[in-house]
C-alpha cells in the first residue's frame, strides 16, 4: 500500500509546476480572462505542443493514454495557476465522454482533433431546470435534428465541438454538434468565475450526429461526469493549496503591533484551517481518482465524498486567506478574488456539496 | 499511487486473522461488561494482552531485538485495524506499548531496555504518562513537579493530573525540573518511577461522563534511583517530545474503523426511527448530516493512509499528526451530536434506562466526544504546531 506519487507521476508533477506558472502567470491569466471565451490561441499552441491537451487520449488518436491520478496531477497544478479558458471542457469533460463512447468515425475526428490541439470541444447538458443529473434533460433530438436551449455551457465559443445531452424519444442520447452549424447561436452568461465562461446555447432545427443512446448513452455520461468531477476536486485542491500559500506568505510579512501578523494565534489558526482543508481534499481527491482508475466497488462514492467536501473547503479556504488579507485581500488588484470565484464556480459545477451528499445517501443509507 | 496491499502485507493480514479467530475473547461486549469492577475490568485486559503477547503479537512495531516484529507502520495499521474488525477488547498496557515502551527503545540504557520492556509487552507491568500538572496543560514545559539529586537518587515532589491508567499503573514516565535556573524546556529530566514507592498517592478524578479514566497523582519525597533518569538529565524535553509525536501518529489509527462501525449502526436506527411519519433515514435533513459524516470518516480514513504512508517513507511520525488529531477529534463531535439530533429523545437517555438505545451508548459518546478536542493536546495547540512547525509562522509564545 503506497498512497503517494510513483516517481513518474512526481516526475509529471515537477513538469506541471514548472510549466504552468511559466506559461501562464497571473498577469496572462489577467489578460487572458478579459477575451471571449477566455481563450488564447497562443497558449493554447502550447498547451498542445507540450501533450496536455492530449494526456488522457488514447494513442491511437496521438495522445498519451495517461491514467486518472496522473489527470488528478495535472489538474491541481492547473488549479494553482487558475488556468483560464476552455482546457477543462476540451479535455477533462468532453475528453471523458468521447473515450467513454463506443468508436465511431465522428468522435475518433474529435479526440484526434483535440489531441493535435486544432479543436476545442464542451459538453451542454443543463436545461432550464440547472439539474445535474439527466432527470432534467428534456430537449429532444428529431429526426436527427435539435431544436431548444442549453444553459450554463462551459467554454462554448471556443469550443468547436458541442456533446448535447438531449433525448430520443425517452431515451437518453449523445450528440455531436459542429458548433459552426447552422441553427446554432451562442450568448454569454456573464457569471462569477471569470477565467471561464459560461455560455447559453440555441439550438434551431440543428442538424446533429447520435453517438451513443440509452444505457450506453447514461453509461458513457456518468463515468465521464464522475472522471470530470474528480479532475475538479483536484483542481480545486490545487487552488486552496496556492491561497494557502499566498495566505502564509502574507502572515510572515504584514506587520501590525509591530509584529508579523502571523505571529497572533487568530492569524496562525485559520491558516491552520487552510491546511487542513486542503489535505483532506486532497486525500479524497487522490483516492477517488484512483478508485475510478482501478473501478474499485467504492467508486462513486469516493467521486461524491471528493467533491461534497472539496466543494465546502475550497470556499472556507478562501474566506480565510481573504480574511488573513484584511483589507487588501477585498481588492481587485490582489489575485485572491480570482480564486474566490473559481471556488465559488467549482463548488456549483457538476453539482455542490449537498448534491454530492445525497449521492452518497442513496448509496450509503439505502444500499 | 497504490493503495492495494502487497502479498506480503496481505499475509501478515491473514496470519492475524486466523490467529485473532482463534484466540479473541467470545465474551467481550465492547464496552465494560456490566456488574465488573474497574479491577475486574482491567484484570480482564491484563489477561488478553498476556494472551496477545504469547501468541507474539504484542508490540509489533517494536524491533525484534527487543520482543517486537519489527514491521511496518503499514502493518500496524493493519493490525489496529484486524484488532478492531474482530471486535478485540483494547489491550491493557496501551501507552507502554504504543508510547512509553517506543522512548525506552529509541532514549533508554541497556539495563533499561533489559529491565522494562519485556514486562510492558506481557503487561506484567503496566505504564501511565506524569506529563501534565495544574499549572502546566497546554505549556507543558512550564511544569514544576521537582526532582532534586541526593546522592546517587533523585527526590521528586509535585503533582501530575489527568493521568490515564494512573490507578492501575505500575510504573510511570514522569517528567520533572530538574535544573529550575535553565530556560524552561533546557530543565527537564524524564523519570521511570516506581508507582509503588513511598510518597506516591494516586486520587481518582471523575469526568463528566462519570467514569474515572483518568487520575491525580501526588508525589511526596518519592525517592528514585538516578539509574531511572531514560535519557540525559535536562534533556527531558526531547525525550517527552518524542513521545507526544508517536501519541498524535498512533491514537487516531483504528478510529475510523469504530467511528464507521458507530456509524453504520446510526444508519440501522435512523430506518426504524419515526421523523415526521416516515422513517428518519428519508428526512432530507437527515440524510445530508448523515452523508456529511460518513464523507468525514472516509476522509479521516483517507487522510490516516496518506499520513501513514509518509511516514513508511520517511521513518518517523511528524508535526502532520496535528492534523489527524483535529480531524478526528472535531469529527467524532460532530458526529455525536447528528446522532443526538437523529435519534431523538431517546438518545439522552443513560445506561440504565430500559428505553435507552444500545444501553445509554449514545448520550455516553456524546458527551466523551466532548473531551476528545482537549486530551492528547487541545486543538489550540495543534493548530499552533501547524502555524509554527508546518506553515513557519512565527512562534507566538
């Protein structure tokens, strides 16, 4: 039993923390926020150069075929930086559901397109009714064409494949839509998180291609819901563990009394708090990725306790660190805010705490 | 990352099992068996762990040299947790050998280690900690019990409080002033001392739960030889210290198997119990305070795992034990007043109510729960050691 990183996947690590930060520090990811779609073409070359866009791709279509703790890695170093843009849609949401589909002409197009770093791709699934699970799916696909809204669509103007989650008849089904096509118009949904965009999405009379109905469709959905949700929690991990850094750094610096103000208790014992906070999500957030890679009996349970608990603390981590700022952490100028709202963004996204936790009610009380 | 378990880790496993499926006690109820006295009790602890130590699974952590197994810190979370799954009662010499007997290896002389140690594994003598005082809890190094030399002994006077197995202890590991000139932590000795000789008084002290865990201990002109002295005299801080690290790495590593056993029998209640006209387990509210638990003991299990891992890795227990000790103690209070809230009226109710769930268990968790964030170091002071120790914040005393 070894829960912690095998040499390669620190090696990844180290690779990651190098990376990131270099490519994209917090004034690019400033600049970056402030374009459409929170979309850089530049960074996005990169991205691609260096084979994160194809990591958990098979290498059939030029990715790396890397495992799901090695997508955790990648992830939190991604969330320390508040990597902008549509990255996670493309490749930790969308990415999920294409290799959860069966192979087909269509999708293997799309996987090798976002391998090679030439398309970007999201997944629709919200309708009116903002539900995370598919009970809230109503619109319908006819005769192979969609007509309605979807809501809340992560990254859809850079994204040049849309999977809408829709129905056939009662039954579930996978869409590919070009976003392109005609019949389909996209509008922002201005919202909190402002290093990714959200986007409502029209569909008239569009034409689409099926991938996957039914117990296939529900099946390829809930494991690619489930591997994104876990990239999230670590993601988020990622991010409370840099504001817990900025936090501290902050307390050995800020003098008031004459003394570092991380010299007071009060001080000391929130940034205590953040630590604790993001150590245990880690600790679940590794644990769920790793039974989903290992399809451990426990793991959708592992995913929900991941992310009802990451969801609270990533919140309670960034009330602190803005806390220990005083003052200063309330302004737009210091980076904590930006945090603060990718926490909030991350808490909702793939459903909260309390979704998460009646998840594990159904499996843990009614089993 | 691998969390299955190596064939080896899996054989050491399944010798424990066969043996425990052999040897454990049929007739132990998991708390105190009603009509025992404290005596009684505790002899029956004292006879396990003689039974644990001849079947050669008592401290195994412990180097072979020295009558333990040498293994894993890994296999001592797997033995903690095959102890637990059997439903084995607790052994009776549990800080000799999870705290005391580890400093007499790791600070103790030969004749030390050739006098204590095979006698806390079989639990003919059993070991209490005379660590805190009246005055000195949470500033430990301010204590003021006093050991003055005289000739070749050293004369000890002072008092120790909440001192577990205090009663029932043979010997204890005392720390004293020994040089009240130097800076606090520069004047400490630690001591083995006999809890039999003259001038030694032990007073029980009861808890709010009503039970007498813990223990006064007074200290007359207690004569004891300087050939007690476990490490150098005035280095009785590092020597304590190293203790408190392997309290904070050890205490916590069944716990979430009891915790999860507790939990899953609040689940079976809270189907039967009636909320609103249908079963409690269906109320919404309910159910997310129960899901919100069971996510905390998963990652109290989670976090126990990493922690264990680290220090398989790195050898020895670190300041990251502060972090397991909040969590678990913060949880179980959380977690006992769900309960309170999902049983009801009823989970008031103390052992000797013949309405009372599981014999009174419930209000006695409770309020037990109540002194878990205080014991073994308060959550003030491990929040400390993280600021200081782990984030490098300034000290603040």
């Amino acid at each position: 039993m070894q829960f912690g990183l095998t040499e390669t996947q620190q090696l990844l690590k180290n690779s990651a923390r190098d990376f990131f930060p270099a490519e994209c520090p917090m004034a690019e990811v400033r600049r970056i926020m402030e374009i459409d779609g929170a979309y850089d073409v530049m960074l996005w070359r990169l991205l691609a150069e260096h084979g994160w866009t194809g990591m958990i791709f098979d290498e059939e279509h030029g990715g790396m075929g890397l495992g799901l703790v090695e997508m955790a890695v990648a992830a939190e170093e991604m969330g320390r930086i508040l990597l902008p843009g549509p990255y996670f849609s493309t490749v930790f949401l969308a990415g999920a559901l294409l290799n959860a589909l069966p192979k087909n002409t269509g999708r293997n197009a799309c996987a090798t397109a976002i391998c090679e770093g030439r398309e970007r791709a999201t997944v629709a699934l919200l309708e009116e009714s903002a539900r995370w699970d598919t009970g809230g799916v109503r619109m319908q696909v006819v005769d192979g064409r969609l007509t309605g809204r979807k809501l809340f669509v992560p990254d859809a103007s850079a994204a040049e494949c849309l999977l809408a989650i829709v129905r056939a008849g009662d039954e579930l089904a996978i869409t590919q839509v070009h976003n392109a096509a005609s019949g389909v118009s996209i509008r922002a949904m201005p919202s909190i998180d402002r290093t990714r965009h959200l986007y409502a999405v029209d569909f008239d009379q569009v034409e689409v291609e099926i991938l996957a109905t039914g117990d296939e469709a529900q099946r390829a959905l809930d494991r690619a819901m489930d591997i994104a949700t876990v990239a999230l929690a670590a993601e988020m991990v990622g991010g409370m563990e840099r504001i817990t850094e900025i936090a501290v750094d902050y307390a050995k610096t800020r003098k008031q009394f004459g003394k570092p103000i991380g010299q007071f208790q009060a001080i000391q014992h929130q940034c205590a708090d953040m630590l604790l906070l993001t150590e245990s999500s880690r600790s679940a957030a590794y644990y769920a990725a790793w039974a989903l890679q290992e399809n451990a009996p426990d793991a959708r349970t592992a995913v929900s306790v991941a992310k009802s608990y990451a969801s609270e603390a990533y919140r309670e981590a960034g009330n602190r660190a803005i806390q220990v700022h005083g003052g200063m952490g309330f302004t737009w100028e210091n980076d904590l805010h930006l945090y603060y709202r990718r926490a909030k963004a991350s808490e909702i996204a793939f459903g909260d705490a309390a979704f998460h936790r009646e998840r594990i009610a159904r499996m843990v009380i009614d089993a | 990352m691998d969390l299955n378990y190596t064939a080896a880790e899996q054989k050491f496993r399944d010798e424990l099992r066969a043996w425990l499926a052999d040897h454990a006690p049929q007739d132990w109820t998991g708390r105190k068996a009603p009509g025992r006295s404290m005596e009684e009790h505790f002899a029956y602890l004292r006879a396990w762990q003689k039974r644990v130590y001849e079947g050669g699974w008592a401290g195994i952590s412990w180097p072979r040299q020295c009558g333990g197994r040498g293994a894993t810190v890994i296999e001592q979370v797997i033995f903690t947790e095959e102890m637990a799954r059997a439903s084995a009662p607790p052994l009776a010499n549990v800080l000799g050998l999870a705290l005391i007997g580890p400093t007499i290896i790791a600070h103790g002389t030969a004749a030390q280690k050739e006098r204590f140690l095979t006698k806390i594994l079989s639990a003919e003598e059993i070991w209490c900690q005379g660590f805190s005082e009246p005055n000195a809890g949470s500033d430990l190094a301010s204590l003021l019990t006093e050991a003055r030399p005289d000739g070749s002994d050293f004369i000890v006077n002072g008092q120790k409080v909440w001192t577990s197995y205090g009663w029932a202890a043979d010997w204890c590991e005392l720390v004293v002033r020994t040089d009240p000139a130097a800076p606090k932590h520069k004047g400490l000795t630690v001591l083995l001392i006999d809890m039999r000789s003259p001038g030694v008084e032990v007073r029980p002290l009861r808890q709010m739960t009503g039970e007498s865990e813990f223990n006064e201990v007074f200290f007359r002109d207690v004569r004891v030889p300087a050939a007690n002295v476990l490490g150098a005299v005035n280095n009785g801080w590092n020597v304590a210290l190293g203790t408190l690290m392997h309290e904070r790495a050890t205490l916590g590593a069944g716990l979430h198997i009891v915790y999860s056993r507790q939990f899953q029998r609040l689940v079976k209640l809270a189907h039967s119990i009636d909320r609103n006209g249908a079963p409690a387990a269906r109320d919404p509210v309910v159910r997310q305070k129960l899901a919100q638990i069971y996510a905390e003991i998963e990652i109290m299990r989670l976090n126990q795992m990493r922690s264990i891992s680290r220090i398989s890795q790195s050898g020895a227990p670190g300041p990251e034990g502060s972090i397991q000790k909040i969590f678990w103690s913060e949880l179980n209070q959380r977690f006992q007043q769900v309960a309170q809230e999902v049983l009801g009226p009823f989970a008031q109710l103390e052992k000797g109510s013949e309405f009372a769930f599981d014999d009174g268990q419930w209000a006695y968790s409770y309020l037990r729960a109540r002194g878990n964030t205080i014991e073994a170091g308060t959550s003030e002071i491990q929040r400390n050691i993280i600021g200081h120790f782990v984030l490098g914040l300034p000290r603040s005393y």
